[in-house]
C-alpha cells in the first residue's frame, strides 16, 4: 500500500537524517525520517509561516497548538520563541510525534507537549493555532479537521495556516470565512498564502 505522510503508523524502513531550521531569530536542527512530512529540509510553506507569520510574545503562556506537527519545525519555533508557553503538538502520525519529542527535548524546549489528537484534553482551548495542514488528506477529511480544532480558540484568539496556492489556498479561504470566521491573507510569497482566521462566537 502506498505510504502517505499522514499514515498513523508508517511502515517505510526508517531512514533518520537532521535538517536545520535557520530563522533570523532562531537556529535548530532536527531530526527527520522516512515516512513523515519533508524529511529531507524544512517545508517552504513551514518556513514561510514562521517567517510571515505572527510570532507569540516572548512572555506568553499559551496555551498554543502545531497543528499536524510532523517531526516538529512549527512547534519547536513556537516553543523557543515563548519559552514559557505550553505549545501543543499534535500529529496523527506516530514516527512524527517521536521525532517531534526528541527535537523538542533535545533543544529543551519544556513547553513543547506531544499527542495524538484524542490524547488532547478535550476542555483544552488555545491562545492560538499555528498549522501546516494536511491538505492531501482530502477535502472533506481536511474541513471536518479544521471544523474541529479551530473553535477549540480562545474568545478573541486566531489561527494562521498557510496553504500553496496549487493546493487550493484560495478556495479554502472561502470555506474558511463562511464556515469559521473571517479569514484574511496576511501574506502570498511564492505560491503560498498565510491564512489568518478568527473563529465566530
Ligand atoms: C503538511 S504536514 C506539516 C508537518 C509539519 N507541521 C511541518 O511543517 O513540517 C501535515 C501534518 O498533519 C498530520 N495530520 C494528518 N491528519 C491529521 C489529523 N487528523 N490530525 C492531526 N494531524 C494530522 C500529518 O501526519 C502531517 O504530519
């Protein structure tokens, strides 16, 4: 069977590697493997989304959530960016969620707090969501995703995701403002937009 990123257990021979994730404002380097999102470097849009994209206040508690953390890029960023801060880190993908604990334990990142998505405590509500969704999971699979975590915000706190545009960035932005809340690119930089969305109540 063909092995997706997504799998919840992947069955592809392992193949560890490190990729280093530069920022103006922060250097890790992180451990990857076969069978999770972009072993072999630092998605684009990942980067992107830490570039453009709103950083937390040094001194905030969160709680924040990576949502789809694969082996941890966003979490791990959030993390150094707000050491003080509980960021959740949720993947579907088992190998992800391992290589995200040892990328976050290894930068000693205390904050950083690894789970599938049924081990999050379901009262649980976030100051805010950063994602690289899993677009390839389909369209119905990724509304209901989304339709699921999103209104998990706090009163007033909001969601960036950022989406190729030859993923469908755009069409979903319209989903997004007439089933979430207003949605706003915040920024379009090579072929991605950084979605920001700001649930109804
Ligand atoms: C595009 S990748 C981004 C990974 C990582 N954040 C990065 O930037 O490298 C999306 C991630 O979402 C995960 N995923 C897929 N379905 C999910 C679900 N239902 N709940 C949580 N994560 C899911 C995939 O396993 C994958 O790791």
């Amino acid at each position: 069977m063909q092995q997706h990123y997504f799998s919840a257990r992947p069955s592809s021979p392992s193949k560890p590697g490190t990729v280093d994730l530069v920022l103006p404002d922060l250097r890790l380097t992180l451990d990857t493997d076969a069978g999770v999102f972009s072993p072999q470097g630092v998605d684009a849009g990942t980067k992107l989304l830490l570039l453009d994209g709103p950083a937390p206040d040094a001194a905030a508690a969160g709680p924040f959530l990576d949502l789809g953390c694969g082996y941890g890029p966003i979490a791990c960023a959030l993390g150094r960016r707000a050491p003080d801060a509980e960021v959740w880190a949720v993947d579907v993908n088992e190998r992800a969620r391992e290589l995200c604990v040892a990328n976050a334990d290894r930068a000693g990142l205390d904050g950083v707090r690894v789970a599938a998505p049924e081990d999050v405590p379901a009262d649980l509500s976030f100051a805010g969501i950063w994602s690289n969704p899993p677009i390839r999971i389909g369209k119905p699979a990724l509304h209901a995703l989304l339709l699921d975590w999103l209104p998990r915000l706090e009163p007033g706190a909001k969601a960036w995701l950022v989406v190729h545009k030859h993923l469908g960035a755009d069409s979903l932005a319209g989903w997004l403002g007439a089933s979430i809340g207003p949605t706003t690119r915040v920024s379009s930089r090579a072929g991605y937009r950084i979605l920001e969305v700001a649930p109804d109540r």
